[in-house]
C-alpha cells in the first residue's frame, strides 16, 4: 500500500482499495508465462548505482581482516534495481538502495545511463522513488502497475 501512496503522490493518482476484495483467479505460472512475462518487462527494470559522498564513512572492517591504508579506502556504491513506473522517468525502488547516496546513475535495459534524483522517500517501508533527469521530453517505457 505504500507503493501506492508514493505513486499516487507523485502522479497525482488517487485509487480506492476494497481489503476485503478477493484476488482474481491467476493462471499458474509456468516457464513459457515467465519467459514471456521477462521479454516483455525487461524494458522498464533498471539497474541503479548510488554512489556515497566522498567523505562519508567506511564501515568497520572484521577484526580478522587485514588493514587497509585510509588513504586506499573508497566509498563503494550502493547498487539495486528499480522499475520504471511512468513514461517520464519515474522509478520504484528501495529506500536502502538510494539511502546516504549523493550521486545516483540509472542503467536502463539497453545500456543507456543516466543520473537521477531522488523525489520522495520512505524508510519505513523501505520504499523510494527517484526520477531520471533526460535531456527534453524524453519518454520512457513504463510497468503498469496493479491496484493490489
């Protein structure tokens, strides 16, 4: 439901959830659904890289590791995936993936990368949403998403 309040935040969207609703009945899944379902889907998964600021802190390293010169020590990214949700460059992701970044860049499924900013968190949930920053007017394909 959380997804849905971000999503309905930051589209503008409002939608009506009825808890006592039961599902529809789904065909069960099968390797030629998921293939399918990958073939068609692939286009709106990214792969996200958040990159700490410069200065931030290196976690501690086990005792038993051998210690390395602070000079050597560079902040590593943190990486995720998220899913393009609006022809704009709106994209679902986890609160962890992007948390304490200060640079984000998004792969898309054909290579293409591009930075990103992040729009709306909740760390609760554990839920983000970040919005690609294209040159004019680019779209984007977009998962259609349920109202589960």
């Amino acid at each position: 439901m959380a997804a849905a309040i971000i999503v309905a935040l930051a589209g503008g969207l409002v939608h009506r959830f009825d808890a006592q609703a039961a599902p529809p009945p789904q065909a069960p899944l099968t390797a030629t659904t998921f293939i399918d379902l990958v073939k068609t889907q692939r286009p709106v998964v990214t792969s996200i890289s958040a990159l700490p600021p410069a200065d931030a802190p290196q976690p501690p390293l086990p005792q038993d590791h051998p210690q390395i010169p602070e000079e050597e020590l560079v902040p590593s990214p943190s990486v995720g995936t998220g899913v393009l949700i609006s022809p704009d460059g709106l994209i679902l992701t986890n609160n962890h993936v992007i948390d304490r970044s200060e640079q984000l860049l998004v792969t898309l499924w054909n290579g293409e990368q591009l930075p990103a900013a992040v729009i709306g968190r909740d760390p609760k949930t554990d839920l983000a949403l970040i919005r690609l920053k294209s040159d004019g007017g680019a779209r984007f394909p977009a998962a259609r998403l349920g109202d589960s």
